[in-house]
C-alpha cells in the first residue's frame, strides 16, 4: 500500500496508464485480427487494403512501446506472409 503523497499519487497515475495501455493493446489485437478475417474472406485485394491499415497501427504501438518492435515486426511478417500466400493458393 503507498504510504507517501508521492506513491499515492504514482499509483493513480499507474491506474490511468495501465487503462491507456490496455486500450492501444487491443487496438492492436483487433487489426490483426482484421487482416486475419480478410485473409479468411479470400479477398486478396481487400486483405491488402485492410493490412496497409493495420501496419500503421502495429507500427505506432510499437512506436510507444507497447509492444516490442520485434514483435510489432512479427505480426507483419506473419499477417504479410498470410497475405502473399494467397495468391499462391488462388
């Protein structure tokens, strides 16, 4: 439990932030799996459109640290892949 004004009000803080964070987390969450559904859809060009989207996204997650930028890097790579496998496949 803080016991000082200064933890007291670090603790508030750390409440609103970790609410911040939780939100720009599931932001990400969901344009992932926005691309994912696209590709599930087997739209190409509308998984392309939906991806270039969710790249901006991922990247300014990352960009506020979040999430790592490896792992930023990861869900493109993957969503990216998931993407050109398509057109293998179509």
């Amino acid at each position: 439990m803080a016991n000082s004004a200064q933890a007291r009000k670090r603790a508030r803080q750390a409440l609103v932030a970790r609410a911040h964070n939780a939100s720009l987390r599931s932001r990400l969450r969901t344009a992932v799996k926005a691309v994912r559904k696209a590709v599930d859809a087997g739209d190409k060009a509308a998984a392309q459109q939906v991806f270039q989207q969710s790249v901006s996204i991922i990247d300014s997650i990352a960009d506020k640290d979040i999430v790592h930028k490896n792992v930023a890097a990861r869900h493109k790579s993957r969503l990216s892949a998931a993407i050109k496998a398509m057109g293998a496949a179509a």
